[in-house]
C-alpha cells in the first residue's frame, strides 16, 4: 500500500514549529510494510490544502494529515477535505459532550468555537482524544477502499490517536510483511559506500538497498516487503551478508545503533575499563559515550589536557618532549595514553592531541593534524591522521576516527 503524509500549518513552513510528526509516521508506516511517497507540508491555505490533497488521492491509498483540528477560523483541515471529497460537515453530540466534559475536568471556560471541533465531514469514523480537546478520524473517499486519517498536531495527540485507533486498522488493511536491517557503517563515507554497493543497488527489487549519511555514519537500509514474512527475512538476511563480505570491516552494526552505544555495550561484556586524555576534542569523545546508559560501569575517567602545563601536569608528560617536538607529535601522544592509563589504572587508555585550527597549523605541522594514541594490555602506539575542514570538522572526524579505532580494539 501507498501513503502520503500531510503536515499542516503556516507555523511549520515558517521554522517555529519542528514537524516530527512525518518522522513519526514514516517510521510507524514503514515498520508495517506500508511505502510511504511523500512528505508534504501546507500551510493553512484552502486552495493550497485542496490542490495537495487532490495529488495524494491520485496517487496513494492512504492519507494521513496532522494538524489544523483546534478551534480558530484558520484550523480548517476538515473542511477541506469535506469540500475535496463534496461531503458536507456534520455535528457530532457524542464529541461535543467530551469536549465540554474536558473543560470541565480542567475548570476551563469552553468558547463558542470549540464546537467547530465537534464538526466533522459526513460518514466519519470519529475517534475519541484522551489526550486533548481535539477528535480524530477516518475518512473514506468516496466510490474507493482509499482513506484519509485525521490526526491532531500536537505530537503527545498525535502519537495517542494513531497507536490506540489506527495501528490496528492499518495493520487489518495491509496484508504484507516487512523485515529491515539497518548497517551502520564508520570510517567509510556515503559516496565509497554506495560505490561498493553499486551494482546491488542498481539491479535492486526485493529487497531495497538504500543509503543515508550524518555525524560520521553511513546507514545502510536493506529492506523486503513479502506476504510471506519468512521470505522477507531470509531475503534480507542473504543480501546483509553481500554487503557484509564487501564491507564488513566498516560495519559495527546491523540494528542501526550508533557507534559508542556499541562500544559501551562490548566494554561491558567484556568487563574492561577505559580512560581518556583529550587535548584538541576538549572533552567531546568521553561525552559520546558517558551519554551512553551503563557508561558508568566502564568509564573511569578523562582529562582535559589542552595546555601543556595540564600534560605535564596532569599526565606527567616531560617538558623534555614537549619542548624537542611540540604537543601535536608520536612522542607527546604517547607519553599522554601512558600517564592517563597509569594515573587510572583501566584496562585501556586513550590519548588525543592535534591542531583543529583556524590558526596554528605550520607546513611541517598542517591544520588538521592529529595524534591518537592507544594503549591495552600489551599494545601501545599512536597513529598519525591528517582531516581536513573547519574547526568542528577536525574535531568531530577526530571524534569518529577515534570511536572507530576502539571498536575495533574490542572487536579484536
């Protein structure tokens, strides 16, 4: 089955409001095998909300609207849909007595234009809002089996209309089974990832690959929609072990989760520690994964060692080696991971220091440069990246390179 998704309200085009209610959706309705075509977004304009209305009933099954069910003159999403579709708006008694029942409970003052509200377009299927004053529902378009559901826009509404009324009516409505995985993919960008996948991608039906980028990752969809659920499976289960002989190296996860969640995860199986020394990331790698639940158990500590007094300090890094090859060198990195590792005493230890720039950068030292250096049981060494971009860039691929070099110290 195909869908569309309408979000409604001038205060979504004009960036005041978030709409993560499509996110919402999308997901929801992808989850149950149901393709969704389109993401559209109207303001609370008439002819507008009736010229995208009219494209989504050509070219889909169903159709979910958000927003424009409150009580002023400009929450008009009924209406229209009343007058796409040439029905006519009825009074609905069983919705205004909730909805006075509900100012009461809340020892508010009704208006008069909250019985707009109880106004709904003939043949509706009424659905009750526990969660605010304004009903949902379910509009059959006229001479087809297409629907329109009507949601609220706040999101707390939305979420109770659609997981109490219409998930099970949808699930009725679409016989086909959907199975996912989702690769997450580090260390490899989007444009070399698909370029790996190339010919998979090109000649794809069942299943679907496709590919999404941010923060560092690459996720990898791989998705079958069959009325068979096994097939659906066991389909994507073939095509995820392709992209694993291709790229298996750079994946650290086929449930989509993120790179330090996975990290704190195996730390804790493994019953190892870890300590950090940060100079350029300024905190941000031992932040990635202190956000992480359970990161308690396995995160002993982090220093902050951005001037070289700190080093010294802090790590008991020689003046020695700082002076003879400056803070951003092997040396320096490497008597950092040795103070931090000493200092608590964990099983692994990690350093970082490099110049993330704008200034700073020489031609034997560039901006861009970083050390990262590792020490676990009887391993030591730093390895020398170069990354290029701006200030952030530098210090989140340091950020990303790094997570990427423990995953693979525990993978080992």
């Amino acid at each position: 089955m195909i869908a569309g998704i309408l979000a409604v309200g001038t205060e979504l085009l004009m960036g005041q409001t978030v709409n993560t209610n499509a996110a919402y959706l999308g997901a929801q309705l992808n989850n149950m095998g149901i393709s969704v075509y389109y993401h559209l977004t109207v303001g609370d304009n008439r002819l507008r909300m009736k010229q995208l209305l009219k494209q989504l009933i050509d070219e889909c099954d169903l159709i979910f609207t958000t927003g424009g069910l409150g009580p002023t003159l400009d929450d008009i999403t009924k209406e229209v849909i009343a007058e796409t579709l040439g029905l006519e708006m009825v009074f609905d008694d069983h919705s205004m007595a909730r909805i006075k029942e509900r100012f009461k409970l809340y020892n508010r003052q009704m208006t008069e234009s909250n019985t707009r509200q109880a106004l709904f377009p003939e043949g509706s299927y009424i659905l009750d809002n526990d969660e605010g004053t304004a009903p949902a529902c379910i509009v059959k378009v006229p001479n087809s089996e297409k629907r329109i559901y009507v949601l609220p826009g706040p999101p707390r509404e939305m979420k109770h209309i659609f997981t109490r009324h219409m998930h099970a009516d949808l699930l009725k409505r679409n016989n086909m089974a959907m199975h996912s995985k989702y690769l997450s993919v580090y260390d490899l960008g989007e444009s070399s990832t698909e370029d790996a996948l190339l010919d998979l991608i090109e000649i794809q039906h069942d299943p679907t690959i496709a590919t999404y980028a941010g923060d560092g990752k690459v996720l990898v969809r791989v998705t079958s929609f069959n009325t068979d659920a096994k097939i659906a499976t066991e389909r994507v289960d073939k095509m995820v072990k392709e992209i694993y002989k291709r790229i298996g190296d750079h994946i650290v996860s086929d449930q989509g989760e993120n790179i330090n969640d996975v990290i704190v995860k195996k730390l804790i199986e493994k019953n190892l520690t870890i300590a950090f020394a940060e100079s350029c990331t300024g905190g941000k790698l031992i932040e990635s994964l202190i956000q992480v639940p359970g990161a308690s158990k396995v995160i002993n500590r982090g220093y902050i060692t951005y001037d070289n007094s700190a080093k010294i300090e802090d790590l008991g890094v020689s003046p020695d080696t700082l002076s003879r090859y400056g803070a951003v060198s092997h040396e320096t990195c490497l008597e950092m991971v040795k103070g931090v590792q000493s200092k608590a005493k964990v099983d692994i230890g990690i350093s970082i220091t490099g110049i993330a720039g704008p200034g700073g950068g020489t031609d034997e030292k560039p901006v861009g440069l970083v050390y990262i250096g590792v020490m676990f049981k009887d391993k030591c060494y730093t390895l020398e990246h170069h990354f290029r971009g701006d200030r952030s860039m530098i210090r989140q691929r340091a950020l990303n390179t790094t997570l990427k070099i423990i995953f693979d110290l525990l993978k080992e």
